[in-house]
C-alpha cells in the first residue's frame, strides 16, 4: 500500500515505469511551481542577495551600498512615475 498524497493508482503502474513516471511528475510539478510570478520574484531577489553579499565580502561597503542602490531606487521611481500619470490624467 502505497503513502504517497497522489493516490492508490501507482499500484496499477508496472513496477519497472514507477521510478520513471515519478521522476516525470516531479519534473512537472517543479515546472509548474517556476512559472509561479512570486517564485520567479523570489529567485531573483535570491540572486541579487548572493551577489550583493559576494560584494559585500569582497568589495568595499561603498560599492555594495551601489549595487544595493537600484534595489531601494527602483521601487520608488516606479511609485513616483504611478503618481505622475495619475495626476495628469485625473487632474
């Protein structure tokens, strides 16, 4: 008797395709789950973090503070320019 969460019908599966099929579905779901927008904004801020520490670590804090710049700024400039449009269309 199969514990696995996707159901009894791994039974009828031939036991030389299991280790296949399964490989196969995991793939999937791994698939799915990347093209997910907060795992893809998750895995940039990832890799900015690691390469803002590699700066960190081997750099002076200065130039760090400007690869850290455009993180802070970006957000910012976004809202700024929002307001602006909104502004000039509503006003």
């Amino acid at each position: 008797m199969s514990t696995r969460p996707q159901g009894d019908w791994w039974r009828f599966v031939p036991p030389e395709q299991r280790r296949r099929r399964r490989f196969k579905a995991w793939r999937l779901r791994v698939r799915e789950r990347l093209r997910q927008r907060w795992v893809g904004l998750a895995l940039a801020f990832l890799a900015y973090g690691l390469v803002l520490l590699w700066l960190v670590l081997h750099l002076p804090p200065v130039v760090s503070l400007l690869a850290l710049a455009p993180m802070i700024l970006l957000p910012l400039l976004g809202y700024l320019t929002y307001w602006l449009l909104w502004k000039e269309f509503h006003e």
